[in-house]
C-alpha cells in the first residue's frame, strides 16, 4: 500500500486534501477547471499516458495505409511489389508487438493519475466529514454523504477518463485519419465531412430510443426488485396468517409485468440495432461507390479505395462515442457539483487559534442559555440556568423535547449556546478548542456504538497502547469479565457488524468499558440503561456506579428509579430547569418530580 501510494503521490509534495478543498474554493462554479486542478503534479503522467497511447495505436492507423500501398504496388506491377510487401509486413508486426509494452505502461501512468485524484478526492471528503458540524449531520442523510464518497467520486474518475483519454482517444482517431484523407484527396475529405457526422448522428439517434426502452425496463426491475425485498421482510407475517397464496398470486403480477416489458425491449433492441446497423452499412456502401467511382476516373489510385473505407468507417464510429460520451460527461460534471456542496460547506466546528486546555476538572456553569435548532419557531432552551460542581453527578429529568439531550450535545461541544452562555471551569466553550477538551470526556449513549472488529478493539478504540492489567481492570469494574470468559476467543471474538452478535446489555456494558479506559473528567450518560432487562440493568448500574465515581457526571433518564443516588436532579421543563435538589427534596417538595414519580410507581 506505501509503494503505491509513494508511485500515485506527485514529484513535488501536496497537502491532498487542502489542495483539494482549495481547488474547488478557487475554481467555484468551473466544474471543468475544478476537475483540471485535481491532477495538479499529475499532468506529467498524463503527457507520458499520451505518447504511449500514440504508439500502442500506430499499428491501427497504419495498417490501412500499408494495404492501399501494397494493392497499389499489385495493380500498378511496381517491379519492387515483393521487397515492400516484406518491408510493410514487418513494419505492421513491429507496431503490433510494440502494442502490448506500451498499453501496459499506458494503463499505468493513467491510472496512478486518476486513482490519485480519486484517493484524494475521496480522503478530502472523509477529513471534511470529521470537520462538519454535528447539526450538518443530523440534517444530511447518511446515505447521501455515502454516495458522495463512493458514486460521486467514482463518477468523477469517469469523467476524468473520458475528458482526458477518451476525447484523446476520438480526437486523434478523427484528426489522423483526416489529415490521411485530405493529404491524398480533397474530393474525398469534404465528403467524410459531408456524409461522417450524418451517419453518426442518425445511428445514435436509434440508440437514444434504445435507452429509452431500457430505462422503462429498469425502473420496472427497480420496482420488483422493492416488492421481493418487502415480501421477504413480510415472511413471518405472511405465513402466520396463512396468506402464502396471496402473496403468490400478487408476485406473480409483478413478474409478469416485468417479463412483457422484457420482452418489449428485446423486440425493440432487435429493430433498432439491426436498424443502426443498416444505416452504417447504407453509408458505407456509399463511401465504397463514391470511391469507386473516382478510382474509375483515375482521381484516385484503386487500392486507396480499401484506405477511405477504413478512415471512414473511423470517423464515423468516433463522431458517434462523441455524442455518446455526452451523459457520462454530464453525470460526471453534476458528482463534481454534488462533491462541492460537502467541500465548501462553511458549516464546520471551528477550534483553529482557540485555547488548548490541558486539565479539566469538570465544573459547569450554564448561565441564562437559549438554544433553538435551524429552520424551527420556537427555542428548546431559554434562559436555563445550571451549576454543576467538580464530581457531582446530576440527572435530567422531564418529558421528550423538554430539551434534556439538547444540554447534554452543549456539554459536549455539539452545540453552542446561541444565548447566555456555558461555563467549563469557568472558561466559555465558544472559546476554548473542543479537541482538547473532548479528550477528558466519555459519552455513553442511549443505542450503543460498536465498529466490526474485536471486543478488544472496540474498547480501546482511539486509546493507543492499553496494558493488560489496565484492560483487565476496566473489564472488571464494566461487569464484562464473566460473559468474556464464556467466549471462545475471549477479548479477540468478533462483535459483528454493529455488534450485531451481542446483546442490547453486552453492547451497552463495552460501551461503558470504552469509556472506563479513557479515564475521563466528565461523563454524559444518555439513557444508558433504557430498554434493558431488569438484570441487564442491574449489571450496567453497577458499572455505571464504578465509571462515575469522583467524575463530573451528567445523566438522562426515564426511569426515575435509576436515579435516587445521583447527588443532584434538574427537572427541565419548556426548556427551563423549573425544578433542581436531591430525590428526597424534590420528592418533598412534591412538585412536577414528584408528578412524575407518582406516575412510574
């Protein structure tokens, strides 16, 4: 992987993904000159890419040429016919057996330029994707950014093939082949340039219906490719209800629908096809008569008739892949477009030229915050008033969209105070660099998140060397040490995607381990024991006991029994903290906690 990254890499040094994310600042709006910058170090790769496709093609536009000289040498009974017939042979094989180097070395300056760009592109995106904001995420579906890293980039490789090699490809095949022709006979270049484009145009006419047909057709595949998956998602309902047959019957429709739209398509591919192919034919029959006919008055030499058939049937092909290339080129130049909306977003967190902080200890302060999120009426916060003392653990409580998980996302850095303002250890947030201070905290959420790899990886993620004694102790104080034990490969067994292969209890409990390890200041718990079993509750509220002691501790909660030991509780309210003391005072006061717990009891 190094070696081909140190053979992709310009000669001269760049920093990828800020001269990447420069270019489309410089360039906005210039999808073409964006695509250009991207290879900047590279074009020397691209010259070498050209002469090498030069050369490795001589053999084709040559070969015509050679034929018409040997039928000339025939008919015309030129006394040295058998001398150049050796010569042009051997000429002929040298170009083939020079084909196969120079496509090798061709493929390859191509494609370390554009797997170059296309590595580069898609880590300026994966870096920008760190960057952006955590609203910009939860507004933009992740399937979407998906496909920026992957279709969009692909697209954009596609494009770099075709404007680069593809446009090469045609404009030399075309310009060789005209300059053959207006060399030997002008007669015969205007009418290439008569008769070529309407060959061309007229063929890919017939396969622009083609594609019609075929889009109906796959659109209808996309719809029974939906009804499948949903009716194998229905099996369990389907067959408790004994509707087999019914599900049966209105498959069936389905499938037919798709197999008469099938064959419509075969019938129209059949017409078509054969069609543009008539059509080719029909002109050259006419090359091969207009050239005929200037051979029988002497204009031309009769073996230049075999030489104009071939330069024809070349231009005519190559005006065709012009227009064909069309949409690729315009899908191409739209992933440029949709690429740039994540590039040039300016809504990222910014912690360049902040205070670095070194030592939390863990008070907050929240001072008169309001906070509303983008496009709504009405603020979640307003004028929410909080102090949290160094290693006290305080619990939101309220009902949803009382704004509970909006200040647990501000005491993470998520979010910024758009009023007022929250204090950590007496400094604002908005000014301090969030990278540092996001190194003394562990989140524990609601749905645990686990990557595919190892338990082992999964709690020593982002911490770098962990001894064993210091692994073995966390395990212990997350309650994962007898269920590890039961594994087979203990530490190193595979969760699966998702940890798809563990428990709701399990997943939450390495969760709690990952944050164990970090050894962090300030814990945000949100919802952690919720939709659990009673005794996979039992075990993460031990856990959780051993992961909040002495540290600054903010926890939401549903289940109003799980938190009578925290040291204080916020009842929050319209955005308002309305109701703030111990469970046995806020049970005393016998207000809208007290409510509450009335309520669960």
């Amino acid at each position: 992987m190094k070696d081909f990254e140190k053979r992709t890499a310009p000669k001269k040094a760049l920093d990828t993904e800020s001269w990447f994310l420069e270019s489309y600042r410089r360039h906005i709006g210039h999808p073409i000159r964006i695509l250009i910058s991207l290879y900047k170090g590279n074009y020397h790769k691209f010259v070498l890419a050209v002469i090498c496709f030069f050369i490795k093609h001589a053999c084709v536009w040559v070969l015509p040429i050679l034929t018409a000289n040997i039928i000339n040498d025939v008919t015309g009974k030129n006394p040295n016919t058998l001398r150049n017939i050796l010569f042009y042979a051997a000429l002929e094989i040298g170009l083939i057996a020079l084909n196969i180097p120079m496509n090798y070395l061709y493929t390859s300056y191509k494609s370390l330029a554009t797997r170059y760009a296309e590595t580069g592109l898609r880590k300026a995106l994966v870096r920008k994707l760190q960057q952006l904001s955590i609203s910009y995420h939860v507004e933009t579906q992740s399937g979407r950014l998906q496909s920026k890293i992957m279709r969009d980039v692909e697209a954009v490789e596609n494009l770099s093939t075709q404007m680069f090699l593809s446009i090469l490809n045609i404009a030399l095949n075309i310009g060789i082949a005209l300059a053959v022709t207006v060399s030997k006979s002008m007669i015969v270049f205007l009418f290439f340039l008569i008769t070529a484009p309407t060959a061309a145009i007229t063929m890919v006419t017939f396969r622009n219906v083609m594609r019609t047909r075929n889009n109906e057709f796959r659109k209808e595949m996309e719809e029974t490719s939906a009804r499948v998956m949903e009716m194998v998602e229905l099996v369990p309902v389907t067959r408790a209800h004994a509707l087999e047959d019914e599900e049966v019957e209105k498959m069936s429709g389905q499938l037919f629908a798709v197999a008469e739209k099938g064959y419509k398509l075969d019938l129209v591919q059949a017409l078509f096809g054969s069609v543009g192919w008539a059509i080719f034919q029909v002109f050259q029959v006419i090359c091969l008569a207009f050239t005929g006919y200037l051979a029988w008055k002497n204009r031309i030499l009769a073996g230049d008739i075999t030489l104009y058939q071939s330069y024809f049937a070349t231009v005519v092909n190559q005006v065709s892949a012009i227009v064909t290339l069309l949409p690729t080129i315009t899908k191409g130049i739209e992933s440029v477009n949709s690429i740039g909306e994540v590039l040039l977003s300016d809504d990222v967190e910014q912690n360049e030229g902040k205070e670095k902080i070194s030592e939390v200890k863990g008070c907050f302060t929240f001072k008169n915050v309001g906070f509303r999120y983008k496009n709504t009426d009405f603020p979640v916060l307003k004028d929410l008033n909080l102090n949290v003392r160094e290693g006290e653990t305080i619990a939101l409580v309220g009902e949803s969209g009382a704004g509970k998980s909006t200040i647990l996302n501000l005491v993470i850095g998520f979010h910024m105070a758009q009023e007022g303002s929250v204090l950590m250890d007496g400094k604002d947030l908005r000014e301090i660099d969030l990278r540092t201070y996001r190194k003394h905290l562990a989140v524990v959420p609601q749905t645990s998140i686990l990557f595919s790899g190892t338990i082992r990886d999964n709690i020593t993620y982002g911490c770098g060397d962990v001894s064993e004694d210091e692994l073995a102790e966390v395990i212990r104080a997350a309650n994962l040490e007898e269920f590890i034990h039961t594994l087979p490969n203990g530490l190193d067994t595979q969760v699966g995607e998702h940890g798809g292969k563990l428990s709701g209890g399990q997943r939450q409990r390495i969760a709690i381990a990952r944050a164990l390890i970090r050894d962090p200041k300030v814990i945000v718990l949100d919802e952690a024991t919720s939709a659990l079993d009673s005794i996979s509750e039992k075990l993460i509220q031990q856990a959780l006991q051993n992961l909040t002691r002495g540290r600054t501790t903010f926890i939401v909660a549903h289940r109003l029994s799980t938190i009578r030991d925290a040291d204080k509780i916020a009842v929050i309210a319209e955005g308002r903290c309305v109701e703030y003391g111990t469970f046995e005072e806020l049970m005393a006061l016998q207000g809208e906690f007290y409510r509450m717990k009335m309520i669960q009891s």
